[in-house]
C-alpha cells in the first residue's frame, strides 16, 4: 500500500530582525550628539562620553583623540549620507538646483540634531578657536556637497568656493536649527535665497584669489549667475 505523503508541517514563524549591533564609534559619535544637545562642549567631559558610549576612556583614546575628532567623524558621516543619496535625474538640471537638491539632502540628515547644531553655532560664537575648527569641518564638507552638485571643487580656486558655500550654508543653519515646520519650509526659502546671493558672496572671496598661488581670477563679470549652464564657473564666480 502506498504510503500517505507526510504531511507538510508550517513553518515556524519568522523572528523579528535583529537590529545591527552599533560599533564603539557610532556609539561614541552619538553620546556627543545626545550630550551637545543637552549642554555647551566645552562643559562635555570625556569620562562622560565614554560612560554614555559604554566604553573605557582607553578605547574612546583608541578611537579618537578629542571631542573635535568626534565631531569631525560625524560631519564625514553625514557626508557620506549625501553622497550616497544621490538622484541622477537632477543631472540635466542648471548647477544652482542641483546645489540646492544636494544641500536639501545635507539638511534632511541633519535634521535629527537641530539641537546639537544650535549648541554648537552658541558656542562659537563665544569661543574663535572653536568656530575656526568647525569652519575647516566645514570647507572640507561644502568642497565634497559641490563635488556631488557636479561643480568643480579642486585647487584654489575649489577652496575658495568651498569657503564661500561654507559661510553661505553656516547662515541657512541659522534658521534651519529653529524651523520647527516638518517640510522645512523657512529653511527651503532661506536656502533658496541664499544661492540667490552666493554669486555676489563668492565673487566678492574670488577677489582673495590673488592672494593665493596658483589662484588667478578671470576677469570678473558685472554679472554672474549660478543658473548659468554654459559654464559651471560662472556658478560661483570668482
């Protein structure tokens, strides 16, 4: 007699995904995130970030060798969260949109450390050492969001708009940090105005050029346009 099939049994139902185990760096990183937001860096103890990391103080040496590294190690984070979010279909767009579209992304993954970011911009203010640190932290970053908005950021003539875009980005911080409205739209608005501006911010820093070797401005224009397609130059002159 044929033998009845076995009969299929369920199966067991599936566990819920484990979440990814965060590395001593990430932990680390986001203690000095959480505590910025509740107190000033220079009130942050490093004891107290490796305590809120669940770290030894010699790991969090191993690691970094200061709270400005720390942040450092964020900013290049969020760096990378730009990049990799890139749209192509932004590519046949004039350079001042695609700017826009790349610092929009910046903000977006800023956005869950507005109150970081507003401790930070009180601090410098009081302390010139500190605003000069976050002010290279930030060249660095603006020379990678104008490599991503597919405008020329290399030599001189790269840093001086990286510097420009930097100054022009730190003002839309301003507003973005107490724009409370979940499509940002002050902040959109600010951002909007402040490319409206950053052909006159940048040629105004192009004129450093001369100063710089290896940086000779062209002949400068009365007028200059970041929508001009013709030459991605022309997007921040100098």
């Amino acid at each position: 007699m044929a033998r009845k099939p076995a009969r299929a049994q369920a199966d067991p139902p599936a566990s819920p995904p484990t979440p990814p185990t965060r590395s001593d760096r990430e932990r680390i990183i986001a203690t000095l995130m959480t505590l910025l937001a509740e107190k000033p860096i220079e009130r942050i103890d490093l004891t107290e970030i490796a305590t809120g990391a669940g770290v030894s103080l010699d790991a969090l040496r191993g690691e970094f060798p200061s709270k400005l590294a720390i942040l450092a190690a964020h900013v290049k984070a969020i760096d990378r969260a730009v990049l990799a979010g890139g749209d192509g279909d932004m590519a046949e767009e004039p350079p001042r949109e695609r700017l826009f579209d790349v610092l929009m992304r910046r903000l977006e993954a800023l956005a869950p450390h507005k109150e970081a970011l507003a401790s930070l911009i009180r601090s410098a203010q009081r302390n010139p050492g500190l605003a000069l640190a976050l002010n290279a932290m930030a060249v660095r970053s603006q020379q990678w969001m104008l490599a991503a908005a597919g405008i020329h950021s290399s030599g001189p003539r790269g840093m001086v708009r990286a510097q420009g875009l930097a100054i022009l980005f730190a003002r839309v911080l301003r507003t973005f940090v107490h724009d409370e409205d979940e499509g940002h739209a002050r902040t959109m608005a600010e951002l909007d105005r402040a490319l409206g501006r950053g052909a006159r911010l940048l040629g105004m820093l192009g004129d450093l050029c001369r100063f710089v070797p290896g940086c000779r401005p062209r002949r400068r224009h009365h007028r200059r346009d970041w929508d001009d397609e013709r030459d991605d130059e022309a997007t921040v002159a100098a």
